[in-house]
C-alpha cells in the first residue's frame, strides 16, 4: 500500500501518465521514483473510475491497474520511500477495508483478480445522473 502520510486512506502505488507515455512505461517509472527500483509491468487487469473532492474542488480519475513485478522487493520487508511524503507497507487482501484502500472500486478489482477471474474488470464509484 502506498500511504500519503497525514491522510487517513491508502492506495496503490503508480501515478499520472505523462503526455507521450504509455500507461506501462508510466507505471514503471513511478514505481522507480517512489520506490527506487526497476520493474516489468505485465498483465492488465482493468480500471476504476472515481470521484473524489479535495479543497472542495471536485476531481474524477481512472486508474488502470496492472500486475507488475519489481526486482529486488520481499514481501517480508516494508519497501523504503524515496519520497519524503510517502510511506509504503503490505497488508493482506482481507486488510483492504481497514486500511481505507481507495477507490473503493479497487479492493473489488484486486478481490476479482485473486479469485482467478482473469477477464478485464470494470468499477466506478460516480453515481451517474443517468441523463443522456
């Protein structure tokens, strides 16, 4: 989990695409600069749509999520932050809730992927108005 320290949610690491990336280069290079380390982005596993309200300002984002293989990480070792204001831990899938893991749509994408549905998933948390 990725936690913004002083907030009290957690989310994936990763980041925002910057113009001619790709979303797959884009993941690996925040993962190099939050975590320090080199990784291979490989299976897809889908987007979340949400929307959120920060300084009362309203924002919507779609994250796209992906398995990906970071060299060097164990899983019995808390990744070190290479940036000041985050921090980084493992929980265990059934910790999401108590965690705050956001978008919520992403603890059901991750539930999908373990239980062995391997079918792109699709979630949003934005109630639409269902106008036309």
């Amino acid at each position: 989990m990725a936690h913004c320290i002083g907030m009290d949610n957690t989310f994936l690491p990763g980041g925002h695409v910057e113009f001619r990336e790709g979303m797959q280069e884009s993941l690996s290079r925040e993962i190099f600069e939050e975590l320090g380390l080199q990784c291979e982005v490989k299976q897809y596993i889908g987007a979340v749509e949400a929307g959120y309200e920060d300084n009362n300002v309203y924002h919507q984002e779609i994250n796209h999520l992906f398995i990906a293989d970071a060299q060097g990480i164990e899983h019995s070792w808390n990744p070190e932050s290479k940036e000041q204001h985050l921090e980084f831990y493992w929980i265990h899938v059934n910790e999401m809730d108590q965690h705050n893991l956001l978008p919520y749509p992403v603890r059901e994408a991750i539930t999908h992927y373990k239980k062995g549905n391997r079918t792109p998933f699709w979630g949003s948390d934005i109630v639409s108005s269902g106008e036309c």
